[in-house]
C-alpha cells in the first residue's frame, strides 16, 4: 500500500459521524425594535444612504438631482424606461458596461438585523450589472423588511432563483495598507429609496 493509500484509508476510519443541522424555531427572534429604523440604522452603518420616497416621480427627481453628471443610466422599475440611455441587448460584452453610471434596480427583501438587500436575477438584465456600475440605488417597500437573516432565507427558499445576491452597502475593503477604500470591487454608492 502507498503512502498515499494509506493516508486516505486512515482518513476514511476515522470521520466523525454527520451531525443533523439545528431546527431553528424563527418566532424566537421576534424583537420589540422598530424594524424600519434598525434596518436604516444598519444601512448607513455600513456605508450607504436612505432616503425615504412615496412616488417613483419622487425618487427618480432626487436621482436626477444627486447624480447630474451620470450620463449611462439604466432602470428595471416599470414605466420608466426614459430614464434609460443604455441598451444591453446591443452591448457584446461586459466590458462594455464598465461606463455605466447610475443603476436602478428594486428588491423585495430588506433585512433589518444587517442592511442586506437580496438582489435576484429575475430582475436583472445582466448579473453583473450591480457590481459595475458606478451607482447603485435600490428602491424597495418598508413593508418587504424582515428583522433577521433567518426569515430572510425562509422567504427565498420558497422562490426559484437561478442567481441571488445580498448586498450591504457599498464595495470597500482595507485590506491594503489598512487604508479604507470604497468603491473596490463594485459600486461606489449604494443609496437605497424606502416606500
């Protein structure tokens, strides 16, 4: 017997027994915090803004108004597609997008305990259309919020998604020098319009 062989027969005899996940029951984890104020608590903590909007007319007005320079823009929100200045169906390749400026998409799960946004395909034209952009805004309900990430999985694991992200404020890392640095490896803003 090689060594090798021999290793892995050491390796199968002594695994350990799998260990059955913990049932977690969720209502444990009701809270008395105000879901909204905590999840926009935890948005700006972790970079990003939150502005509150009651109508579409509104929040595109107060993006017009924050980014004048933006000249690429793109939405998926219903009945706005004036607003748009890019046509992925003619873009060949994702290098293409590195211009895009300003990206307006809308989620419908907010988590409260961290300021994630769950991001699915279904709404994208393009996977990685949140990670090149210059700007994210995401517009979402107040009444799409839950308090923790475990009825946030409960709820997408009734959903058939391809492709999901949560996101939590803008791109940053410090990783060099120690030194923050936003906008590294995806959006440089991240503004979020709760209805």
């Amino acid at each position: 017997m090689s060594s090798r062989d021999a290793i892995l027969s050491r390796i199968k005899t002594n695994k350990p027994d799998l260990l059955e996940l913990p049932i977690i029951n969720v209502d444990v984890f009701a809270d008395s915090r105000n879901i909204v104020d905590e999840f926009v608590l935890k948005v700006e903590v972790s970079g990003g803004h939150v502005i509150k909007a009651s109508t579409t007319d509104d929040i595109f007005n107060q993006i017009n108004t924050m980014f004048p320079e933006g000249k690429v823009k793109y939405t998926t929100l219903e009945n706005t597609a004036a607003f748009n200045t890019v046509d992925f169906d003619t873009f060949k390749s994702q290098k293409a997008l590195e211009n895009l400026d300003v990206l307006v998409l809308e989620s419908d799960l907010g988590v409260a305990e961290n300021g994630a946004i769950w991001i699915k395909d279904t709404t994208l034209p393009m996977r990685v259309l949140p990670f090149i952009t210059k700007h994210l805004i995401i517009v979402i309900n107040q009444t799409q919020l839950v308090p923790f990430m475990h009825q946030a999985y409960q709820k997408i694991a009734t959903e058939d998604n391809d492709f999901g992200v949560f996101l939590a404020g803008p791109s940053k890392t410090a990783d060099i020098e120690q030194s923050l640095v936003i906008g590294a490896q995806g959006a440089l803003s991240l503004t979020l319009f709760l209805r």
